[in-house]
C-alpha cells in the first residue's frame, strides 16, 4: 500500500517534466553515465551546468539513475535531453537518434585487463574460468570491448559487476576471489594516482575517443549551438576555467578539463565495433 | 539546643536552599542546552541527510525521499515535523505522531519554550535542490528536562540525605572525642597528669588529641621536673645551709645597708658572740669595744660597694672577749637574680699561727742565709788555704831543683835551704791550724790544764814578737798592768799559740806605730785579759761583726794583700773558748784595733801576785845532735818512699847506723823476728799489715827491741794507743830532725869519730836471703865498673861515663843497695854537666860505697845482725 502511494507521489513529481518535452521545456535534463557516485557526480557537473545557465540562459538539471545502465535505461526511455555517454552507439540505441556535440579534450580512451600486482596471472590466457569483475554490462571499454577481445580470444571468465568504473578497480583491489577488472584505462590510471593502487595490465584495446556529449534529437538546433558554445569556449573563460578546474580537481584529474566541439563521425569506431562484436546484450 | 542538632538543622536548610537554588540553575541550563542540543541535532541532521536527499534527487527518486524524512522524524524525537519543499513547488514531508508526556503544567511553565522551526537550503555543486523545514517538539524538550529533574531532584535529594547522615555521623564521633577531650582536661585538671586519650577519628580530631597527649605528656614531665628540680633546690638549700653552718671558716653575710643577715657556727666560736645578738646589726655592734675596727671595716664595705667583686685585706683584731687575732678578710659582693648587688659575703681567715710561722720561717732563711754564707766562706777559705799552701809548696820545690844545680853558689844554695825550711815551717803551721781547727770541730783538741809561769810565757812571745816587729820597722811593747798573778792554770801552747796570732795579725796589719801587749787582772771576776793593740788600719764595724767567723778574713782585698788563711781568729776564739775564755775586738778604721783574750786564771794552790815584771829564765843550751855519731841497726818501716828517704838521710848523718828500710808491717815483722834491731821506727799506717798490727805481733812474739811509733796521729788519746801496744815512744809527722834524734839518742849510744867505715847490708838480702847470689853478681863486678867510670872521667868520655853510671842507678836499687843508685845518679848529673872534678869527687864515693858493700855482704849472707 506505501509503496503504491509512493509511486503515485513519485508519477506525479515526473509527470510536469515527461510533458514538457514535447515544447521548448524551461528545463533540461543532462544524463551522465555512471563513472563515479552520484554525489560526486553532481558535485563535477552542477558547477559546469551552472555556470552554462549563466551564459546561456539555458537550464540543464542534472539525472541519472543509481547505476549506469539504469542511467542508460533512462536515456534510452528518454529522459535526458542531453547525455554524456558513450553507450549510446549500438545498433539499437544509435536508432534513438542521439548525435555527438561535444568531447573532453585528451588522450582517447582504451580499456584494460588488468590484475593485482602481485597476482600469478601472467598472460591474458589464463583468465580462461577466471573472476573478472567489469564496471557494468553497458560499459563500452569496460564492458563491450574487453568481452569482445576474450570471446575472440577463446576465453571464458565468470563476469561480475561492480557498478561503476572505480566500483570494478576497487572491487579487484580488495577482493581476492576477483582475478581480474576490465576497465576503462584513463579512469584506471587516475584512480591508481589517487589511490596509489598497483597492478598489471594483460590486455589493452584499441583507442577510443573518450565519452561524448550527445544531445536528443528533439532539442532545437538553437539551443544545441549555444550549449556547444558555451561549453567549447568555457575554458577560455576565466569563471568557466575555474569551474572547470575545480571540477578536475574533485576527480584528482590534474589536466583541466577541456570541452571540444565534436560529431558524430569521429566515434564510427564505436559504431563498427558495435557491429562486428561477438558480445551479447 | 546541643550541637549536633544545631549543626544538623543549619547544614539542612543549607543544603536545601543550595539545592533548590542549584537545581533551577540547573533547569535553566538544561533547557539552554536541549535548545543547543536541538540547533545541533537539526546542522547534523540536515548534514546527513543533504546529500542523500540530492542524489535521490538527481536519481527523482522521491518515494525514497519521503521514507527519508519520515525515518528521521522517528529517529529524531525532537522534531515535530521535517517538510522539504523543492523549487519546483514540490513537497515532502512527516509528522511525528507522539503524544503529550504528562508533564505538570506549572513546570511547562517554569519554561519560555517555543517550537523551534529551522529552514535549511540544500545545495550541491552551487545547484539549490530546495528546502529543508524543520520543526522541534517543544513538549518533547520539556518532557526529557522533566525526567532529567525528577532524576536530579531523587539523586539530590538522596545524596542531601546521605551527606546529612555523613555529616552526623562524623559530627557525632567527632564531638564525642571532643567530650572525651573535655572530660580528660578536667581530669587533668584535677591532677589525674596519667590521662590520655586514644588518637582516634578525623585527622583534626587525631592532631587535637595527639596535641592534648603531648601536651600531657610535656606538663607530666615538666611537673616530674619540677618537683625534682624542688627536691633538687631544697636540697641545695639545706646543704648551702649546712656547708655554710659547718665551715669551719668564721663566714657572715650582709645587706646592702651593712646589716648582719647571717654567720656561722665558726664566726660564732670565733668572735664568742652568738648569731641571734648580730644578725639585724651592724658591725659597730660587734666592734662596740673597738670602734676603730669596727669604722675601718664599715668603710671597707662601702668601697667594695662603690667597686663590687672581691676585697681582700688583713686585719689586726680584738673580739670582745678580749683574744686578738690577726685577720685576712677576704669579701665579695653577691648578686639578686635580677643580677643587682644584694649585699656582702665575707670570710675570715685567722693568720694568726701563719704569721706566727712565717716569723719562724723567716728566722730559718735567715739562718739558712747564714749558713749558706757560712759556706760560701769555707769556699773562700778553700781557696785561699789551696793559695797559701800551695804558695809555699812551690817556694820548697822550685829551691829544692836549684839545689840540683851543681854550679850554685854555696851562699845560693844556703839561701835555699833556708827558704825551703821557711816556707816548710811556714806550711807545717797552716796545717797545724787546719787540724787544730778540725779537732776543735770534732771536739778532740787535747787541752793541757797545767800552771803556767805568766811572764815565762809572756817572754817567749815577746822575743818572738820583737824579732818580728823589729824586721816591719815597728815598735813591740809589753806592758804588764800589775798586780798580776805569777802563775795561770791553764795550757800554755795554746795561750802563746793564741797570742802569737793575735801579735803576728797586728804587726802584719801595723804600717807604722807600735803594737803592745797589755795584761791585766781583774779580782772582781778572777779573768786575766792579754790586750793587743795596735795602730794598723782598723776595722769598721761589718768587718769585726764577721772577723770571728771560720774562714773570713776582713775582706777578700786583704787576703789578697797580707796573705793568711783567715783560720787565725776564728781559732783563737775557739781556743780561748776550749781555754774557758773568749776574745772580743776594739776597732776603728785607719786608726787601730785592740784584741782582749780574756781567760779564768784558774785555782792554783799558793798564788803569788806579782807587782814588777820577774827576770826572764836563762835558756838552755842546745845540743848539736847532728853531729853525733851513732852505732847500731834501724829497721825503718815505712811505706811512703820520700819518708823512706827522709828517714834513710836523717839516720846517715848519724854515722855508723846500719839502716833496713821494709815498706809494710808484715816485712817488719819478718825482718825483726830474724834479726834484731837496736831500734825499730814503725809508720803507724801502712798497707797490707799497719804498725799496730805489726808491733802487737812482735811483742807477742817475744820481741824486746825499742819500737818508736811514726804517726800523724798525736792525739793523746792515739799516742796512748800506741803505748799500750807496745810502742816504747812516738814521732810525730811531719818529723822533725830535732825530736827525731833526742828520741834515736834515747835507745841508741853515740860513737867515737873515725869508726864509719860500717858494712853496707843489702835490703834484698834481708828480704829475702836467697837472692845473695844475685848480690854477690852485682858485688863482684863492682871493681870492673869503679874501673871504667875512672878511666871515663879521665878520658872526659861523659857518654860512657852516664852509660856506666847509668847501669849501676838501675841494679843498684834493684839488688838492695840504694845508695849506690843515689851515687850513679848524681854522676850522671856530673857526666850531663860535664864537671870532672865533681865526678871524681863523687867516684871516690863510690869508692868508699863499694867497699862498705863488700865488707858488709859477708853478714848479711850468713843472716847475722851486725849488733846482735
């Protein structure tokens, strides 16, 4: 009975939001992939969107769901006028029509195999029967690639989930009956730094360029080109720069984040992967 | 009301005021502090509860945000309602449903409470995600200040009650000790000091008792103390009073004003006058007799108080019993405790048998100082007799050395002679007085009493007197007082001896003028007075206190410039005291002195009394002894070799007088019994046998022969000795030649002259017969010798000559024949000086010498005395 009362509630509450969409909504929704905790999620992206409403007058409320792919679920229900998240282009979501704005400048990312430092796996073939814990079933490095390379590879592993990026690393650094992350290796490397976590890395894909801005086909180009401005020329912004090395400064990233524009030919490597990979959904 | 109750009462209304009064205080705290608590709990809350909120937010999970909100209204008590509002107009909210907690409405009141309502933005990444409205439960607060109150008011008032139970119960033990101390100071006071109290409660109480227990203990001792220190002081007391009482010392004491405050029993005995009679008087009472004493020891004390310590002074003192005594008063102030000067006490000393035995004493030093004097005199007179001695001494044998002198003049050596028997006479004197002197000191001078012709006796010293005046250039005058007596029974030796002092001193002491005997005779006490005076240089009145003292003379310069022993007076006053006289002096300085012997004329039966001096007697004529030949045999037997030699020399010049000289009795002996002797002289004193051990064994043993004594020892007493023995007569030593041969002549016969070519007997041989083989080696040789000295002296070979002479010095002696020793010596004399004709002269003795020897060997061999 509670709980019925509840959704109710909760229907209610969404219900303004779910209708506003089909006009110019005073407010939009920006989705963000799970890499870290909701909490210092917000903390990294309120700041950045803030700022956006400043400058552009445009408001984006940030939302997400507890894990990645219920975050993806929600995209995919499309409950995000904008997402930042590269799980979007499988044969079947890249029908929702989502197109790439904008990128974070930096190397491409890559996922990882990766094991303890001291752990007696020397070569990827002995994972074969082996633990290996992944961020989330949608993840594209974390997931999506590396399962790709082992199925190709012969190789068969018991697949845990850990929720998120970090979430994968700390669970093969605490847990002995993990043998194995597969991760995202730009994610790995500045949560080593910060947690000095030692490891090995077995297996590296190919380069990826890293998660994407993408927005919903349903906002107008007007907005669209503002929100792509604003943000492109953030970093040039003094206000803006200072966000934005905050925001680094809260995910130990020591490069400043940099917004570039981008589209959507520049992920086709997803897009082929998704095509050719041996994965299941 | 006792204490305990009013301590009770005031500590419980105290405590009860301090309780109430803290427990508002206490309310009102804990109301502030459940209004801070509530701030607090609302920040932690919102703190907790915002970041959750946002991320269900984010998500749009508001079902899980209403769950949230509800489930802190059920974990926060205190809020009555949580209502979050979103910006968008969304809200959420819960109510805590819980009901009133029956708190009394007037302790609500006590309280200005009010529901508390806090709005808190939410924000996160500078994105607001509404409000948070929380509303406190004001009953809730009260409630939970309610329960703590009754809790605090129960535990108060339970801890009041247990704080009053302590409280009386500690005061209770401890007043009880405070009864006890009470009850024990009341005991102590009433003289029980044995009570203590057991140190027992609160350490105030165990100080207060232990501070009463030392106190206790500190009186018990210092009363056990004090009546011992009473004991002791009344002790004290009673032996000051007894030791004052029975000093035998005459002590009193006074006060300040003079007056008796106490005496003892010996003060009492001492003056006769009881205690009860001076105490509360003053010394005028006790002096009333003598008010002169009595005022000087009244001022005594005033100067020892106007100068306090100690006065000491002596006294001459009459007691009114009339004794006198001489006093040492010896006094000293004392003091009060208060250190001042209270009074005088005073002890007398009698020094009455001190002073009386310091004047005996002093008449001992002073006779110890005489005596002392005395000796330093006999000192002196040592010294002087060593002087006067000796001085003659060396006169003898510096003219006996030149009488060795072979080319001395025949007067030179005349003179000699005659000094060497001057100055031998002179000697023999000196020791005549020195052992008149010590006879008289032992009380052995032999005093003759006999009638003696006065002026018989007067013309000896007069002849005498005059030689000798007459060689000073003076005059010497005997001026007989008549009547006189012609006789005196008396000693006439030591009369003249005495006399011829008294006139040798005056001449002696007499530059010019005249000395004069004067005698008188005085009926009245029958004394006959011999006075000499003279006109010399007198004597003061020192002098002639000290002239009759043994061994002084009138000072040491007189000695020194007229000579003498100053033995002279002192024995003439002690002879004329053995006399049953005396000798007094008349002196004065550079004018003259005049000497009295004064001596009893004695009982003799017919006297006559002369008016004019008698003719003087006609003296005998001398006989010339020395020239008289004498035959016979000497034993001389005599130790002393000068004696020997003396003898051997006196008896030579006798002529024809075989003389054997043995040095001891015991040779005497044996040579008397193996042949006689016409005459024996027997030295008195003689090691291994003396003459009188000798002559006894003689006479014993038959032996007829006149034996004459050889002594020193002329004391009548002696000489009768040595008559009883056996001795036929005595010589007395020193020998004089005189006496000597009317003695010889006495047993022996003179002889015609021209009969001296007597046999010479050797000594050995009378020693000893045995040794004639020895002699007659010695004899037969004798001729070989005579030869060589004679062809030496012609030859002027004086070396041979001592050579020969020499060897007939040294066996000469050695086999008996002495003389012909003394003969080598003197020829070796005549070798050393060269003189031939001395030698010759001296050869031709030896000549004679030898032939003697060989005439009289034959005898002594055959041990036939020449005049059996």
């Amino acid at each position: 009975m509670r709980g019925r009362v509840l959704f109710l509630v909760g229907l209610l509450l969404t219900a303004p939001l779910l209708t506003s969409a089909a006009s110019e909504p005073e407010v939009y929704y920006f989705g963000v992939i799970n890499q870290r905790s909701i909490t210092l999620t917000a903390r990294y992206w309120n700041p950045i969107l803030a700022y956006l409403e400043r400058r552009s007058g445009i408001k984006l409320r940030l939302k997400m769901g507890k894990t990645a792919p219920e975050t993806t679920a929600m995209t995919v229900r499309g409950e995000h006028d904008f997402v930042y998240t590269n799980h979007l282009f499988s044969k079947e979501r890249d029908k929702l029509g989502f197109r790439v704005i904008l990128h974070m400048q930096g190397a491409p990312i890559r996922s990882t195999i990766i094991v303890r430092e001291d752990s007696r796996i020397q070569r990827l073939k002995e994972l074969n029967g082996k633990v290996v814990v992944f961020p989330s079933a949608e993840a594209f490095v974390g997931y999506w690639v590396p399962m790709d390379h082992l199925l190709k590879s012969g190789l068969t592993v018991k697949e845990v989930f850990a929720g998120n990026q970090e979430g994968a690393m700390a669970r093969l650094r605490n847990d002995r009956a993990v043998d194995a992350a597969a991760v995202n290796k730009l994610v790995l490397e500045r949560y080593a730094a910060r947690e000095n976590f030692r490891y090995r890395s077995l297996w590296d894909s190919e380069p990826y360029f890293n998660i994407p801005i993408m927005v919903h086909p349903r906002v107008n180009k007007a907005t669209i080109d503002k929100v792509r401005q604003v943000l492109a020329d953030m970093a040039n912004d003094p206000e803006g720069k200072n966000i934005l090395q905050t925001s680094a400064a809260l995910i130990k990233q020591k490069k400043p984040i940099v917004f570039i524009k981008a589209d959507d030919s520049e992920y086709e490597n997803y897009r082929r992967f998704y095509r050719e990979t041996v994965v299941k959904n | 009301m006792g204490l305990l109750p009013r301590v009770m009462l005031t500590v419980s209304l105290v405590m009860c005021l301090s309780f109430v009064a803290i427990f508002f205080v206490f309310l009102h705290d804990q109301a502030d502090e459940a209004q801070r608590r509530l701030d607090m709990e609302i920040d932690s809350m919102v703190d907790v509860i915002s970041p959750l909120m946002v991320e269900q937010i984010v998500i749009g999970d508001f079902a899980t945000i209403n769950q949230l909100l509800k489930s802190q209204i059920e974990r926060n008590q205190s809020f009555k309602s949580i209502i979050w509002h979103s910006d968008s107009g969304t809200k959420l909210s819960a109510q805590s449903s819980r009901s009133a907690s029956g708190v009394p409405w007037w302790f609500s009141n006590l309280f200005t409470l009010h529901n508390l309502t806090k709005n808190v933005a939410i924000q996160l990444g500078g994105v607001s995600y509404g409000e948070l409205l929380i509303v406190s439960d004001k009953d809730y607060i009260i409630a939970k200040i309610w329960h703590r109150a009754i809790q605090i008011f129960l535990f108060g008032l339970g801890v009041t009650l247990l704080l009053l139970l302590a409280i009386g119960y500690l005061l209770r033990i401890n007043l009880s000790k405070l009864g006890e101390l009470a009850k024990a100071t009341r005991q102590f006071e009433a003289g029980d000091y044995s009570v203590r109290i057991n140190e027992a409660g609160s350490p105030e109480l165990r100080e207060a008792t232990h501070a009463f227990n030392n106190m206790a203990n500190q009186l018990e001792k210092l009363f056990v103390e004090l009546e011992a220190s009473r004991h002791e002081v009344n002790e004290q007391l009673h032996f000051i009073e007894e030791l004052f009482a029975s000093i035998p010392l005459p002590i009193f004491y006074k006060d300040r004003e003079g007056i008796y405050l106490d005496v003892n029993r010996a003060w009492e005995e001492f003056f006769g006058v009881s205690r009860e009679t001076i105490v509360g008087h003053t010394v005028y009472r006790l002096y009333e007799h003598d008010l002169d004493t009595a005022r000087i020891h009244d001022e005594k004390d005033q100067e020892l108080w106007a100068q306090p310590g100690v006065q000491v002074y002596e006294r001459q003192i009459k007691t009114g019993e009339g004794k006198e005594y001489a006093t040492l008063y010896s006094k000293a102030t004392f003091t009060n405790t208060e250190g001042k000067v209270a009074g005088i006490i005073g002890l007398i000393t009698d020094l009455t048998e001190l002073k009386a035995a310091e004047a005996r004493a002093q008449q001992a030093l002073m006779e110890k100082v005489s005596a002392e004097t005395a000796n330093r005199a006999k000192s002196t007179f040592l010294a002087n007799m060593s002087h006067e001695i000796r001085t003659p001494l060396t006169a003898i044998i510096g003219f006996a050395e030149t009488l060795l002198d072979s080319h001395a003049e025949q007067q030179d050596r005349i003179e000699a002679i005659q000094t060497i028997i001057r100055s031998g006479k002179h000697l023999q004197s000196i020791i005549s007085d020195i052992l008149d002197l010590s006879k008289i000191e032992a009380d052995r001078l032999d005093i003759e009493t006999i009638p003696v012709e006065l002026f018989e006796m007067l013309h000896d010293i007069s002849v005498l007197a005059e030689l000798q005046a007459a060689e000073k250039g003076i005059r010497f005058l005997l001026e007989p007082c008549f009547p006189l007596p012609q006789k005196i029974l008396s000693d006439p030796t030591r009369i003249k001896q005495i006399l011829m002092n008294l006139t040798n001193n005056a001449i002696k002491f007499t530059e010019r003028g005249e000395v004069t005997l004067r005698v008188r005779y005085n009926p009245q006490t029958d004394k006959i007075s011999f006075e000499v005076h003279d006109t010399g240089i007198g004597l003061s009145n020192e002098q002639q206190s000290k002239l009759f003292n043994p061994f002084t003379q009138a000072d040491i310069s007189t000695t020194r410039q007229y000579g003498g022993t100053g033995l002279g007076l002192y024995l003439s006053r002690q002879l004329a005291v053995q006399l049953g006289g005396d000798i007094n002096v008349n002196s004065q300085q550079a004018k003259g002195s005049c000497f009295t012997l004064l001596l009893p004329v004695g009982q003799i039966a017919e006297q006559m009394f002369l008016q004019q001096q008698p003719a003087y007697p006609t003296p005998e004529p001398q006989v010339e002894i020395v020239n008289t030949d004498v035959r016979g045999t000497v034993l001389v037997a005599e130790d002393n070799p000068e004696n020997q030699k003396l003898m051997r020399y006196y008896l030579s010049k006798l002529g024809a007088v075989q003389i054997s000289l043995v040095e001891n009795g015991e040779q005497a002996v044996r040579a008397a019994l193996k042949s006689a002797y016409d005459l024996i002289f027997m030295d008195i004193q003689m090691p291994v046998m003396d003459g009188v051990e000798a002559t006894q064994i003689l006479r014993s043993r038959d032996y007829h022969g006149p034996i004459v004594a050889l002594t020193a020892n002329t004391m009548k007493t002696d000489i009768a000795v040595y008559k009883e023995i056996g001795c036929n007569d005595f010589v007395a030593k020193p020998i004089d030649q005189k006496k000597l041969y009317e003695v010889i002549l006495r047993y022996m016969h003179p002889v015609a002259e021209g009969e001296d070519e007597s046999a010479i007997i050797s000594q050995l041989l009378v020693n000893d017969a045995d040794m004639s083989d020895i002699v007659q080696l010695f004899i037969d040789g004798l001729d070989e010798k005579l030869q060589e000295l004679r062809e030496a002296i012609e030859g002027q070979n004086w070396q041979q000559v001592r050579f020969v002479a020499h060897n007939l010095k040294g066996t000469g002696g050695g086999v008996g024949y002495p003389m012909v020793t003394e003969v080598a010596i003197r020829l070796m004399i005549h070798a050393e000086q060269t003189d031939q004709q001395a030698a010759n002269s001296t050869l031709q003795e030896l000549v004679t010498l030898t032939k003697r020897i060989k005439s009289g060997f034959p005898a002594a061999s055959s041990g036939v005395s020449a005049n059996g």
